[in-house]
C-alpha cells in the first residue's frame, strides 16, 4: 500500500507541468448549517471542469515513458472524453475519441476544443456499448492503446492524487471524506491512498447504483436499467480492478441518493455560493443532508468531482427541485364547460399561488373539458388548501406530478 501512495503522490508532482492543484476551500454556509468544518475539493476547477483528466494524464505519461507514442483511444460522451482529449493536446500525441451519435453538441464541440488539431472524433452507435465496441474494434486493427474510463491500475493511480493533494493542502487527512462513485476510479485511488485513516463515505445516485448492487452481490453486477441524469457517476456496472479495491467497504458507508433531491443541491449551490456543478458533482454535497450527528465537529471534506454543466438543462433541474421539494405540482382538472367555471377555479389560488401551465387536452364529455395545470407555490402545505377548495368547490381533479408515464407524455 505504501508502494501505492509513494506512485500517486510522484503522479500528483507530475501533473504540476499540466495544471495547477484544485482549491481545497471551506465552505462558511455548508459548515454553519451542518456544525462541521466542511471543505470543498474543487474538482469541478481543473482546466477541463473534472477530475478525469488526472487519470488521462498518468496513464498517458507512462505509456510514453515507455518510448512509445502510439494512437490513443477512448470511448467516451463525457468527461473522461474530454480529459483524454486535454491531455493529447498536452503530449502532442494523436488521439481517436469515439463517442455515441446521441452525445449532446455542447460535449462534441468541448471535446474538439480541448483536443484541437491532436484528436479525431467519431459519433458512432446509438447506444455506448456499440461505442465501446467501435472502439476496441479500432484498437485492435491499428495497434492503438486503448485508454478506460476507470477500470485501470495506472488510471486509478491517477486519480489517488486527489487524495494526495488533500493530505498536501489540509496538512495531513481530515476525519471524513465524501466523494461520489460511478465506474470506481476516484474512490479506489483515494481509498488505496488513505486507508484507515479516513473515513469514506461513497454516493451513488439512485438510478445507477453499481458498488451498492456489488456489495450486494460480493462482486461486479450490471444493472439492467441506468438512469442517465447523473450522467458523471451513472454506470451500469463497476470495474473490476475499482471494486478489488472497494469489496470490503463497510455497506453503510455506501449510500445512494435520489436525482430528484440532488436537484435541490445543485439549484442551492447556484444561487447562494455562484458554484456550477453537474449532477454527479453535486453528489457528495447533497449526502450531508443523511449525515447527521456523525459529521458534527468535524472536519469533512466533500469531493465537487465535475461542474460540466449545460445551461440548457437548468429548466429541467429547476422542476425536478421543486417537485421534489412539494412546492410544484400538475394536477388533470375536469373544467365543467360553462360561464364563470374558470372564475371560480382562480378563486382558489392565494397571493403566494401561480399558474405555471394550463392547457386544454380534450373534452371528456359535452359538458366537461379535461385541463392540464401546473401550480408552483411558496410552501408545499399551501396545496393542502388548494386541494380542500377544490374539492369543496367540487371540481374532480387527479394530481399526476408523480405519475411517471402520464408526466412523461403530458409534462
């Protein structure tokens, strides 16, 4: 083990030519609010906005170490595209980025930046197994060195030199860390590196919560369904090499949070600290709230692992956060179809009550019409006495907010 600090802590010296440490920074409103001394790694602040590129960069530099200055591929539709992009441009080395046709512009068009005249780019398969496989393929035919995501020795070593850092800048290891966990590269480097001098708390959002189904499982399980909205910690299954790393962990300090609460964390960490984070970079933040007096009087360090973040899916991470937190609601209202019905139903709102959407979706029969409504609120308790009126007034209504068929067409 000593061997492998020794390893990441000369992969943290190395990484001075490229990029400068990420701040270790105490957040006053997270440790007012939680009791605790809570510092932010901030990940999200590497030059390409995650931690990706540290594994990139060893496992890079070794294989030219070696004399060798080969193609260098991967397979990728997010961050780790983009480091291993960086990282080209950096060694001056060519490099083949497959990524799936579905992968949004605003991450092509990173990628192309950060890689320029050193990195071709090909959008191959709907689905990123077909990806994966494209590129491997590729692999093979040339002789290319094919670069993983996470599931390597010298990409794991990599990624320990955030705990390498951490230890350099607090002066020594803090009580808690809590970072979040996908494939395993980050918490398998920083849990070889800081053993059982720390304790580890590990995040997965609920819809890709590969190491809690492993633990489960006693080994690496692919899960049949993954919900992408996490897309930076949200995979299918763990590495094998990450989770020979991880197999011992204690189940309870492996937890999983769901998409909808850690749009409240990422919509808070906009407005009160200017801090834009993707949702896996909200993750560690957002487990402070199941911590509860573990973490009082501690110190607790939260990993901010990425903050590439499109501005687009702002609307949606807004509606997620308020639903979630009760205070918008969409409800099908049978309207009776005659003068003064609509008068009555505004009747209802109070002054802290707005209409978000109203549409008519057909007529149910010929005196009723079917409407959808969205209402945001202030305070959730506010549709307890929406919901009182409108049965008082008889209107039928029937609150689909959490219906997950009927919002996916409608809403």
């Amino acid at each position: 083990m000593n061997e492998f600090v020794d390893k990441a802590r000369a992969a943290e010296r190395a990484m001075r030519a490229v990029f400068p440490e990420t701040p270790l920074l105490r957040n006053e409103h997270l440790s007012e609010r939680y009791g605790a001394n809570i510092l932010l790694k901030r990940e999200d602040l590497t030059p390409v906005r995650s931690y990706k590129l540290r594994g990139a960069f060893n496992a890079m530099r070794k294989v030219l170490a070696g004399g060798d200055a080969p193609e260098f591929v991967c397979a990728s539709a997010g961050n780790h595209a983009q480091g291993v992009a960086f990282m080209c441009q950096h060694f001056g080395v060519r490099g083949v980025i497959f990524m799936p046709v579905t992968t949004p512009q605003q991450k092509i068009g990173k990628t192309s930046k950060f890689g320029g005249d050193s990195v071709e780019i090909r959008l191959i398969g709907d689905y990123f197994d077909d990806t994966l496989t494209a590129a491997q393929a590729h692999c093979r035919d040339i002789g290319a060195h094919f670069l993983p995501p996470f599931d390597d020795e010298d990409v794991i070593e990599g990624q320990a030199s955030v705990a390498a850092e951490i230890e350099a800048q607090l002066g020594g290891m803090p009580d808690h860390i809590i970072m979040p966990v996908g494939g395993g590269g980050l918490s398998a480097g920083v849990r070889s590196f800081v053993g059982d001098s720390t304790i580890l708390t590990l995040v997965e959002p609920d819809g890709g919560a590969c190491l809690n189904a492993a633990l489960a499982a006693g080994k690496p399980v692919r899960l049949c369904h993954v919900n992408n909205f996490a897309d930076g910690a949200a995979v299918a299954q763990i590495g094998i090499r990450t989770f020979a790393r991880l197999s011992d962990l204690d189940p309870a300090r492996s937890r999983t949070i769901s998409e909808d609460r850690l749009c409240t964390t990422m919509i808070e960490m906009l407005n009160i600290e200017g801090i834009v984070l993707e949702p896996a970079g909200a993750l560690s933040i957002d487990a402070l709230k199941d911590m509860g007096d573990e973490i009082v009087g501690k110190t607790v360090i939260c990993v901010t692992s990425g903050g590439n973040f499109d501005f687009e899916r702002l609307p949606e991470v807004k509606e997620r956060a308020q639903r979630y937190l009760g205070v918008k609601k969409y409800f099908i209202l049978r309207m009776p179809q005659r003068p003064g019905a609509l008068k009555d139903f505004l009747a209802i709102l109070g002054p802290e009550d707005d209409i978000a959407r109203f549409e008519y979706l057909k007529k149910s029969a010929r005196n009723f019409g079917s409407v959808l409504i969205g209402i945001e609120t202030n305070a959730a308790v506010n549709f307890e006495r929406i919901e009182a009126a409108l049965e008082a007034k008889g209107f039928t209504y029937q609150d689909i907010t959490n219906d997950e068929v009927l919002a996916e067409f409608l809403i």
